[in-house]
C-alpha cells in the first residue's frame, strides 16, 4: 500500500493544476501469455519494449506534467523482468494501478505491495465460461488463486470482468459476490478497434460478435442494478455518472460525453510513444509532451479527438465524463478513499471461503 500522507497531499495538489491530464495508461509490454478471444495482442507480440530507466525517466515527465494517476498494462505488464523497479518508482509519485490477466500476481506479491490497486481479470464465475474467454485450460483457478493470495497477503487486490454477451447478465452476481468479501469490482466494457491496423498506436483487438452486446435493454437493465447496489457499496468502483451515461447509450444511441483523449487522458505504447488513445497515430515521444503540451498543433488534436465516435472503451468513456478541475478534485478524492476503504478491509481481513 504506497498511498501515504506525503503522496495523498502531491496527488491532491495535482489534482488543482489547470490543463493536464488526470490519468495515463502505459501499455508497458506487448508480451502476453494468454490467448484471450476478445483481443489480438498474443497474435502481434512483440520483444522491443523501453528499458525501465527510460520509462523512469519518462515518469519523471509525467509527474512535471500535473498527471495524478497512472494505469500499468500491456500486454501483461507482469511479464517483464522489470516490473518491480517500475511499479516501485510509479507509485512513488501516482495513484497506480496495475493489470494482470490472473495468471502471474500470486507469484509477484512483494513486488504487487507497491501498487494502489492490483486489478485482476475475471469475467464469469463460472470456470469454463472464464477458460473460453481467455483461451487458458485452467485460466479460472490461477485468477483465483492469484486475487486470494493477494488478498490474504494484504495487498489491495480488485476484480476486473469486461462487460460482454457472455457475461452481461452475471455481472451482479460477480461484483456481489467479491465486494462482500472486500474486494472491490472495476469494470471494462467490451469494445474493439474500428479502425485500420496501421493508424493506431496499439492494437487490442477486431470485433468478435459472441462479444458485441446484442441485447442492450440489458445493460440498460444491469446500469440501473449497479446504480442501486452503489448506493449501499462502497467497492463497487464505477461512478453514477458513469452508468446514467451507459444506460443512455445504450437506450438510444445517444452519447452524452465528448473524447476527451489528449485532454483529460493520454496512452502511451511500449516504445514510448504517446497518443490521445490507443487507437491513434502516435504524435510524439513522451520526452516532447511538455514543450508540446499547449501547442496549436495538440489544440487541433484535440477538436479532432472530440468528434471521434470510433469505440465505447469504458476508460475512454469515464475520464472523458470527469475532467473538469472540479470534477478531478472529487475523483482524486473518491480514490483516495477507495484505497483507505480498501485499507480497513484488509485490517479485518479473513481467509476467503472461495
């Protein structure tokens, strides 16, 4: 747990600079060991990655840039050698969060204690609907051996399902069943790149129609559920606005939100190079972004960004809706007491009885 007083007070303090973004996701790696049906990065792997005094250094910039909060994924993140020494710097200075498909964290525990939040993928209860979805004979049982040792081991653990067809109607179940143990639930939702291969910055997947959600009344239905179990829940990690803004989208068509990518949120790929998000050209190295930062050049960007209706990528979707310098104060605030709340879960913490 590095979320400190010393930190609390830097990230807060950010959280007031004007014209930044709140949130970075480094995709670290494009190495993965799973076979995942809803993306393709285990079909395009790649061994190039920035060395971690790079990303280090790459960091340092971040932090002069006013950024609050950083996502570490890939890729699995876990499976470069180097991963500690670049979680362990992250979170110095970040509310960090790091990705893990299940197979890896329960074998990284001392590494994983640096982080804020270890999010951990699972998408069904179920163990043979979990296998199917990630491509793994035996991918279930490692997820939960990995979100248990973690937990047990006091490590701020959470559940990552992505929302699709084949899950949408067991979302409940899973974000009851793992909050009532005390650990909380953040969810993806499934989307895919519409866009050609070679203007993208990092590919995660093409559609995949068993994925694509077909009977929208019901994720009308499960936005409306979790809005009510919000109300009596603090781990379940996914604002009202959020959900309204779902359930609106997917009621009509209509899409209350403008992209807000290079704006309130950026991405980084594996070689150190930064989009407004992964479906982008890149547009420059994470060492420019300071002197290019207020420029015509990302201004324009950003109006062209605005008018993207590409994808419904749920992060994409929730720092587009909190970006206002009001709105990333009650954010940085709203982690803050996740990970306190997540703090006092493990004080009490039992044996899970999975």
């Amino acid at each position: 747990m590095r979320i400190t007083s010393q930190k609390a007070l830097g990230v807060l303090s950010s959280a007031f600079t004007f014209r930044k973004p709140h949130h970075v996701q480094w995709l670290l790696t494009r190495k993965c060991n799973y076979r995942c049906k809803g993306c393709s990065i285990w079909l395009d792997q790649q061994e190039g990655e920035l060395p971690a005094e790079e990303i280090k250094r790459g960091l340092d910039v971040l932090k002069r840039l006013g950024v609050i909060e950083i996502v570490l994924s890939g890729g699995n993140p876990l499976l470069r050698k180097d991963i500690d020494e670049i979680l362990e710097y992250a979170s110095r200075f970040f509310i960090t969060t790091i990705y893990d498909n299940g197979s890896t964290a329960s074998h990284k525990v001392e590494t994983l204690r640096n982080a804020d939040f270890v999010a951990i993928s699972l998408d069904s209860l179920n163990p043979k609907v979990h296998d199917y979805i990630k491509g793994v004979k035996g991918a279930w049982k490692q997820a939960m051996k990995s979100i248990e040792t973690l937990y047990e081991n006091g490590v701020n653990v959470a559940v990552s399902p992505t929302i699709s067809q084949l899950n949408i109607h067991e979302i409940p179940k899973i974000t009851e069943y793992f909050t009532e143990r005390g650990i909380p639930v953040w969810y993806c939702l499934y989307s895919y790149d519409d866009v050609p291969l070679q203007d993208s910055l990092f590919s995660i997947g093409r559609k995949k129609e068993e994925f694509e959600i077909k009977e929208k009344n019901a994720l009308v239905e499960l936005c409306d559920t979790l809005i009510e179990m919000r109300k009596q829940n603090k781990g379940i990690l996914i604002t009202t606005k959020v959900l309204k803004t779902l359930k609106r989208y997917f009621s009509d068509g209509k899409r209350l939100w403008k992209c807000a990518a290079l704006r309130n949120f950026l991405v980084i790929d594996h070689l150190g190079r930064v989009s407004g998000c992964h479906l982008l050209d890149p547009i420059c190295s994470v060492f420019e972004l300071p002197e290019k930062w207020n420029t015509s050049e990302f201004e324009n960007l950003r109006r062209e960004y605005a008018r993207c209706v590409k994808c419904t990528y749920l992060c994409y979707i929730f720092y587009s809706l909190h970006g206002s310098l009001v709105q990333n104060l009650e954010l940085t605030k709203d982690q803050l007491s996740n990970a306190g709340w997540l703090m006092m879960q493990r004080r009490f913490a039992k044996t899970l009885d999975f």
